[in-house]
C-alpha cells in the first residue's frame, strides 16, 4: 500500500513537472527528457505522461534501458560517444547530439549503413569557458565539413549544432555562451546548409539555463532534474 501511494506520488510529480516544463517552451521546442540513471519504472511514468523523446548519456546504460521500453519511443544519444560503441546504439538511435570528429561520424555511417539507417548527427561546439567539456571550435568544424564535401556520408545526417554551457549562476556568461552558438549556426547553415531544409536544429538549454536557451533560440532543449527529480549516482 505504502509503495501504491508512494508510486502514485511520484507519477503525479513527474507528470506535473514535465507539463510545467512544456508550457514554458514554444510549442515548436522539442523536449528531450533525460532519463540517466532513471529505472525503467520512472521513465514509463513520463511515457505515460505522453513523453516519446527521450536522451541518454551512456551506452551501457540507453542499450539496458531501450529493449524494455515501448519501441514508440525515440531515443537520442546526448553523452560523449566513443566509436567503438557506435555500434550498439546504431539499431535504434534516432539522433546523436554530440558528434565532435570526422572519425566519429564515418563510423556512425558505416554503423547506420549495417542497420539499413539514416541516423541524425549534430555537431557538438565547444562554448563554455571550461576545458572539461568536449567539442569543436569552427575552424575544427570547417575541416570536418570541407572533407565531408568531398566524401559524402549517405547514412548520417547532419541536422544542426548542440553546445553545453558553462556550470554557473551567472546568466550573462551563460546566455553569450548560447547566443555564440546560435552565431555559428546561423553561420554554417548560411554557408554549408542553405539549401538543406533538416539543418535546422539548435540543441541547447538543461534543467539551469533551459529558459535563457529558449531566448536566444534552442529548437531542442535537453532537461532531466526538473522532470525527473535529483539524481543518485
Ligand atoms: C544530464 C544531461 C542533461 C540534463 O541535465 P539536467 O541538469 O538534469 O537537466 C542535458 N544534456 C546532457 C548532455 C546531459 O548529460
């Protein structure tokens, strides 16, 4: 019984949260909810709040969870991804946020070839003023797509850029961070992208800084905590 009402009260929460969440962003953001280290209990209950996307950070994590859940469900993949663990989110993976080498994208096209696949790809910028964080600066991301020129990649698609911001109250660093991402998306899309119509995505804004990512133009926000609750690791 005391589970019962236990289970109840989280599913109301969960649901409220992520209704919360939803009524701040424009109806055309979508919603990543990142289920990391969340059962697969905690998930249906966002699921069966009418959630369908969902994101994970780890592999061996997203490939336990996924056989489990309703296949309706699109998964993205927004953790670093090393490419010898391409492999095992190929299948199902409908898009990989955090794409920051030429090597990692070809694997993600020879594993999507297998799979009979186009999979999603965003490049990942580096935007925060922290060394820890991964991704490219636009000269590494010019490289990238002048080779890209000239050995096309069928079974990738590359749908746009995602950023992570600096870990910090203060919301005028964090908000220079976002809008230099959206800079150099304008950017590439102008001169790599025009006529590219799935080009379109920014994928930036979690839990902290979601609401200032709306303001200068995240088409995806990835947020976790404030549907999930804290996390134990
Ligand atoms: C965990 C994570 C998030 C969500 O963070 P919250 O603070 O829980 O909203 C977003 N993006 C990435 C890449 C993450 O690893």
């Amino acid at each position: 019984m005391e589970i019962c009402i236990f289970t109840i009260k989280k599913f109301m929460s969960i649901q409220t949260n992520l209704h919360q969440v939803l009524t701040t962003l424009p109806t055309d953001t979508r919603l990543v909810a990142i289920s990391k280290t969340m059962t697969e209990e905690t998930v249906m209950q966002a699921y069966n709040a009418g959630q369908r996307l969902f994101g994970e950070n780890k592999v061996q994590e997203i490939i336990e969870k996924q056989p489990h859940l309703p296949k309706d469900i699109e998964w993205h993949f927004v953790g670093h991804l090393q490419r010898n663990k391409v492999k095992f989110i190929a299948p199902f993976v409908s898009m990989i946020h955090a794409v920051d080498s030429l090597r990692l994208l070809k694997e993600i096209n020879k594993q999507g070839e297998r799979n009979e696949r186009i999979i999603y790809c965003l490049l990942q910028f580096h935007i925060a003023d922290e060394s820890t964080k991964f991704g490219l600066d636009m000269a590494e991301a010019e490289e990238l797509l002048n080779e890209l020129n000239k050995e096309p990649l069928p079974h990738i698609r590359l749908c746009g850029v995602m950023g992570m911001a600096t870990f910090t109250e203060d919301h005028t660093q964090v908000r220079k961070e976002f809008k230099q991402l959206r800079t150099y998306f304008d950017y590439l899309k102008n001169t790599y992208f025009k006529d590219d119509d799935a080009f379109k995505e920014i994928s930036m804004g979690l839990s902290g800084d979601y609401l200032i990512a709306v303001e200068e133009g995240a088409t995806i926000v990835r947020i976790g905590s404030t549907i999930f609750g804290e996390r134990n690791y």
